[in-house]
C-alpha cells in the first residue's frame, strides 16, 4: 500500500520544495545544498527519492529492522543515506526539510512528536506531513477493507489515533508551526490515488515556522 501512495506523496513533496524555495520544476536536483530529515523512514520510501533530488539525507526509524533493510537498499543502489535507530525527540541537528509520512498516527504522544518534528526544522525550513483523516471513510478503507482483507497487516492501525486536519493543525501550532498548504489523498477506480480536494481519506500537510 505504502509502494502505491508514494509516487502521489512525492508530487506532492516536489512541488512544496519547487514552492518554497522557488526551484525551476524542470530541475532535477533542487535539494542540492540542502538536508533532509524523514521521520519513521521505514525501509527509505521518501530517503531514496529525496537523495536522488540532491539532500544530504538522515532517514531515522524505532524498529532496527527496518533500518537495517534501508541500509542494504540504499547500498544496491549506489545512495549515501545517514539511516540511524533513534527517536526525534533525541536526535541533535536542524533539517532544511523535515518529512513524516503515515507516522503521527502511531505514536502514543502525537504533541509531543510533532514538537519533535518542530525542533528539528531550520529556522527557514519546511516540513511535510502525511496521515489518515479519523473519518467513516478512512474507517472503511483503511481498516474494515484494506486490513480485513489483507492489503494492509492487521492491527497496523487505531482509528481512534488518527487525526483531522484541524487537529494536527492545532499540534502544528502550538509547535510554532504554520500550515502553509493542505491537499488530499484520493483513491479513484480508474488512476489509484490522486491528490484531491477531498481530505476524507488521507491528507498532506505543508507546515513552516510561524
């Protein structure tokens, strides 16, 4: 599921930095110069593409395993990745770009994580967050469907842990935050998933220092 999302994640991602820091879209590595940070980077979905855009990347993640396979990944492909197993809230640096996809939804003080996240964002950096809407929809897809059915592992998720956008707007805030951009994450028969207006099923958000 997360190989599916990705390609929708990474436009999305593109087209903040081409925004931000006013990048020619037709280049194609406007992140040289710049660091990265992705945060529960899993097997490096997000590390590899924004290493190639030309970041310095640092890709960390609880689970040493996951870890330990993004390690090997990036080798075979010829990347240079910082992978490391350890928590935001005690990692040192600042990120020119912090990203965070499918995460907050997991973690047991979502506040506390997205301070994290906050802390470790340049003064003039950018931050992009990714997460399921808490509504019927996401209930249905994400949990009845795709984890009854077996497209997503069972117990992956608690719907009671997802949040809306104003709510994660909110944490944002009270981080120093601001919401720069907000988009959708839609799942149509006939494409897959598309960013749309609709926000009932997933969400992108696009956060700087207020």
């Amino acid at each position: 599921m997360l190989h599916k999302l990705n390609p929708v994640r990474l436009a999305y991602v593109r087209k903040a930095i081409d925004m931000h820091w006013a990048c020619d879209a037709r280049t194609r590595q406007p992140l040289v110069g710049r660091s990265a940070l992705d945060v529960g980077c899993g097997a490096g979905l997000m590390c590899e593409p924004l290493a190639r855009l030309g970041a310095k990347v640092t890709g960390i993640d609880a689970a040493p395993e996951n870890v330990a396979v993004a390690q090997r990944h990036a080798q075979g492909q010829g990347l240079t990745i910082d992978y490391r197993c350890v928590d935001v809230a005690v990692l040192d640096g600042r990120f020119d770009l912090v990203t965070s996809m499918e995460v907050v939804e997991h973690v047991a003080a979502p506040a506390a994580f997205v301070a994290g996240l906050a802390a470790r964002l340049a003064p003039s950096g950018l931050l992009i967050l990714s997460t399921p809407n808490r509504t019927p929809l996401s209930r249905l897809a994400m949990i009845t469907l795709g984890e009854g059915l077996g497209a997503i592992p069972a117990g992956t998720h608690d719907w009671d842990r997802f949040l809306t956008p104003d709510e994660l707007a909110g944490l944002a805030h009270a981080a120093g935050l601001r919401v720069v951009n907000r988009r959708g994450i839609a799942f149509s028969p006939a494409k897959g998933f598309v960013l749309s207006e609709n926000e009932a099923l997933n969400y992108l958000m696009t956060l700087v220092r207020n």
